[in-house]
C-alpha cells in the first residue's frame, strides 16, 4: 500500500525546495482587512477599524474617520514583500 504524502501534509520533493526558496528569499506576507461597504450610494472598499490587534465588528475609517457600517462583506488582501 503506497501512501499519497501530499494528504498526510508531509513535505518531500518539489515542496520542500519551494519553501527553502522561500526562506532564502526573505519573502513576507501582509495581510489587510477590508470591507465593502456603501457609502453615498456608491459601494468601495474600506479599512476595518482595529483595538489593541483585534477587528472592530462593523467599524470602517473613511476619509480617517471611523464609521459604523453593518451592511457590507470583509475580505483579505494579501501581498508578498521580498526584503
């Protein structure tokens, strides 16, 4: 019986290489939260309002100034920074 490595979420071959490529090369992740919301009847995206590290529940700053807005969906950006 022969076991598939891939789903036991051992590393061996090709992924292996890609994560001490990834070691090598200093790369970091940033993350943003963001939440669409309407403002104005028009919908944009918009920074989630943080306290000591942890998201305010339906809280956005728009233009600097922290809004409530219930309506809305959150997502996550995500951006690769080689150092």
């Amino acid at each position: 019986m022969q076991t598939d490595f891939r789903q036991t979420g051992m590393i061996f071959g090709e992924n292996a290489i890609g994560l001490a490529n990834l070691r090598k090369h200093r790369y970091g992740i940033r993350v943003n939260i963001l939440k669409y919301v309407k403002t104005n009847e028009k919908w944009r995206f918009a920074n989630v309002v943080e306290k000591n590290g942890k998201v305010v529940r339906d809280h956005v700053l728009i233009s600097g100034r922290d809004e409530h807005h219930p309506e809305g969906t959150y997502y996550r950006a995500t951006r690769e920074i080689r150092s």
